[in-house]
C-alpha cells in the first residue's frame, strides 16, 4: 500500500531503537508527561463536574428557587399560589414560616433555622423527602397540633438525640410572665432524621409543621409568612421573582431568589472549574514542550539520514513533515493513553476515595466544612474532546521548530565528518 514518503519515515523513525538512549527515555517520557497531563486534566474537570451537579440537583433542590414573602402574615397564601401559578415559569408553590433559634438536650446547643412546612405541598417544591435515613421517619410524620420536628442526622448526633426524642426550641424572643421574662421555648417530638450530604443543610436546618409554627410564633389559623416556589428553570430565578414581585406590588409583596443566598458559592465552583482547567493546561503544555526537546534531540541523532535522504532528492518540506509526523505520533499517543485512563479514574475517583477513606479511617471532605461529605465526579464528553484536543494542538505546534530546523540541514556539513 503506497504512503507518502514522510508518514512511511516518520512512523519507522517513532518506532526505531535509537543509537542515543537517553533521546528514547526522553521521548518516553514525552509521552507519559503528555498523558498524565491529559488524566489529571480529566479527573480534576470531572470532580468539578460532579460538584456542580451536586450543588445543581441535591443544594438547589433542598432550598427554594424563590420566595415570597409580605411584611404581613398571609392569611389567604391559596389566593396568591394560584396567582403566581399562572406565570409559565412557576412548576409548583408551597406555603411556609420561618422560625430562628436554638436546640438543646443534655447541655448540648445547637443553632437552628426551622422551616415549617406544609408536607402535603412541601414534596412538589423540594426533594427533601428523598434523603430521610431508612426507618426513621418521614415528612408525613408532621402532622398539626403534634409538635413534631425533622432534624440532620449531624444535629441529631450532637444533640444525641434518637427518632422519638423530646427537644426543646428555645426562640429568640422572652415571654412575660407574672415571675419575670422567660426565653419562649416549646418541646418538640424529633419525628424524622434526614441526611442530605450537606454539612449546612444537615446540621443547622430541622422542619416542623406549619400550623405548630404559626401557634408559636402566634399566628392566626392558615397564616402562614411566604410562598415556596419551584421554577421550571432555577436560573431564570432572578428574572421571576422581579417579575413576580412587581405583580403584587400592590400587596406589599417581596421576592427573593436562591441567588441571594446560594448564588457566590455556585459561581465560585464554576470560576474555581475555569482556573484550575486553566492551571492544569498548563502541566499538558509542559508535556508538549518535552516533545520539543525530543525531537531536537532525535535531529541532531539524525543528521546523516537527513543529509542521505537530501542528496537522494528529499525536499526540505518532506523533511520538515518526517519529524512533524513523529512529534505528532507521540502526541497522539500520549493523548490516547491519558484520555483513555483519564476517563477510567474520573468514573471510578468517588469510589476510590471512599475506599481511601475507610482504609485511612479519616474524612477527606467534612460535612461540617463542606457543603456536601463525599467527592463527587460527572465525566462530560465535551470537556474530554475539549482536553484531547488540547493536547493534540499543543503537540502539533511542538513539532515545528524541530521539523523547521531539520528541514534546514545542510547535506555537505552534516556528511563531512561521517
């Protein structure tokens, strides 16, 4: 089968034993650096990935997209649902209230924001249902007039409470009694344990009932202080909740999104994703100018083939492509191999550290530190072709100044002393 004079020699020349040893290490390790490069690049875009998705599907799925609230109680929150419902971009509403304040058992104190919900509603805006522990409790064990609270398993365990356990809610407020001013507090029966992965989420967040909040905080029956709202895309929030709250203007109503209390740590992982991608092209293009450095060598091992194949009337150009193909070949196949094994890691990394993990008997991510306790990884095509073709580019301009320099050889001095 006929191949062009350059691939025919390039390719014997890649697979050749060298005279010099040290030019075949170093093309060697061309091809290692260049693969390793390509993995790390790889697993690192993946892990990022992974902590978007999770930040995307389990945080965001936890927290409303956007809420409404009035500086009043709302007495007839159905009226408004149905309202905002008539917006194409609103999926689902749910009422709640919020209360602020601390759990104590024991001597233990635990900060806590407690979202008091409807569950018959609750499941249409948030997939907290989905992360209760197995066999103990659920959301439809809220029930009125029960004082019943779901808590993280992270809180659970400071406080060292059980499914079951009496805690007391201590709100930031005093109530005025005939013996003095006293903290309000109430006991509430922990009916549910949840565990989401999140360390914010799972330690400081507990949910009770919307009714039992609104006696608490003293509200009249059905008062409730806002709507959930779920939106059919979480990133038009912004645009939404303006639109929404320039709506019911008229009623004293403000928005707010989960931009405002989510948004910086989201844009951090996407701009964090940027720079280290970044950073880490710059080890690939380390390896691409280690190809430089083989090919210069692999010339000047060449000089009398270069100054033969002239005088047999090679061009200078078909010179230039010969060693242009052999930078490129050990491109390829540094790509190939660290694609490849790049893929490979990034599919099996959250398994591995999880191993890792319980080999070492330590917790590389702390849910108390993180938003969530594991390492998460989600392999993209488009970043894969997005690094291999990286690679490839780099490797390609890697071969010029060798190719151009071997293409200027002179035939009479490079045979004069053979």
């Amino acid at each position: 089968m006929f191949r062009p004079l350059p691939f025919f020699i390039g390719l014997r020349y890649t697979r050749a034993k060298r005279r010099n040893l040290f030019v075949s290490f170093i093309s060697l390790t061309s091809i290692i650096g260049l693969a390793l490069g390509v993995l790390v690049m790889i697993v690192v875009l993946s892990v990022m990935n992974g902590f978007d998705r999770e930040m995307r599907d389990r945080v965001l799925g936890m927290v409303p997209h956007a809420t409404l609230e009035s500086g009043q109680p709302l007495p007839d929150w159905q009226r408004i649902a149905t309202q905002v419902a008539e917006n194409p971009q609103v999926l689902a509403t749910a009422p709640f209230t919020q209360m602020q304040g601390l759990l104590t058992n024991k001597g233990q104190v635990q900060k806590v924001l407690i979202n008091a919900i409807d569950p018959r509603e609750e499941h249409k805006v948030s997939i907290i249902g989905n992360f209760f522990l197995k066999d103990q409790g659920s959301l439809a064990a809220l029930k009125p007039g029960e004082f019943g609270i779901t808590i993280g398993d992270l809180a659970a365990k400071k406080l060292g409470l059980a499914l079951g356990d009496k805690v007391t809610f201590v709100a930031p407020e005093v109530a005025v009694t005939p013996a003095g001013m006293f903290p309000r507090m109430k006991r509430f029966t922990v009916v549910g344990i949840f565990h989401v992965g999140a360390g914010e989420i799972d330690g400081h967040v507990a949910m009770a009932h919307v009714q039992d909040a609104g006696r608490l905080l003293r509200l009249k029956p059905g008062e409730v202080q806002g709507i959930r709202l779920k939106l059919r895309d979480l990133f038009e929030a912004p645009r939404v909740a303006w639109e929404l709250s320039q709506s019911l203007r008229e009623e004293n109503f403000y928005a707010r999104d989960w931009t405002a209390t989510h948004g910086n740590l989201y844009q951090a992982i996407r701009m964090e994703k940027a720079m280290i991608g970044l950073l880490l092209l710059l080890i690939v293009a380390v390896a691409a100018f280690n190809i430089v450095s083989t090919l210069v060598m692999v010339v000047t091992d060449k000089q009398s083939d270069i100054a033969i194949l002239r005088t047999l009337g090679a061009t200078p150009r078909q010179i230039m492509l010969t060693f242009m193909v052999q930078g490129t070949v050990i491109g390829v196949v540094g790509t190939l191999v660290g694609g490849v094994l790049g893929v490979l890691a990034a599919l099996n990394v959250s398994a591995a550290i999880k191993w890792l993990e319980g080999v070492l008997g330590m917790q590389f991510l702390n849910a108390e530190v993180y938003f969530i306790d594991y390492l998460p990884s989600q392999v993209q095509v488009e970043d894969v072709v997005l690094v291999c073709a990286a690679a490839l580019l780099l490797s390609f301009f890697a071969t010029l100044y060798p190719a151009r320099r071997a293409a200027r050889t002179q035939p009479a001095e490079a045979l004069r002393y053979e």
